[in-house]
C-alpha cells in the first residue's frame, strides 16, 4: 500500500441526510488538513494574508525580527 500524495484530502463520506455530527467532523478533518498545509508551507519562513479588500501581500521575517510586506495581488 502507498502512502496517499500529500495534495489529496481524504474527507468523511456524506450521509444521505443532513447530521450535525457529521458536519462536525467534516469540519475539523478541513481544520486538520488547513493546519498541516499551512505548518508546511509557513516553514520557508513566508505567510500570505488578505486584506478585507481582496488584496493579498506577502510577509515574511527578517534576521533582525522586522516585518516585510509584498503585496502579490489584488
């Protein structure tokens, strides 16, 4: 058996009905899959955040703990 590739996402399967505790696990297994993706693509040291404008700037960490900002698009 291999391992599954890192970009797929394996969720729980729909009931037929809506239920609340499904929609509880869904949720935290995206949470899971949110916080592992980001814990590997925070560590080149670059985060990539969103202003309530639609814009997205780029802000990574300099040796001195300054904060730089690129904005990316938007």
């Amino acid at each position: 058996m291999t391992a599954p590739s890192p970009n797929i996402i394996n969720l729980p399967s729909p009931p037929d009905r809506y239920e609340r505790a499904w929609m509880a696990r869904l949720l935290e297994s995206l949470r899971q899959n949110i916080a592992d993706r980001l814990s590997a693509q925070t560590a080149n040291g670059a985060i990539f955040l969103s202003s309530p404008a639609g814009k997205t700037f780029r802000v990574t960490v300099r040796d001195d703990g300054t904060l730089q900002t690129e904005h990316v698009n938007g």
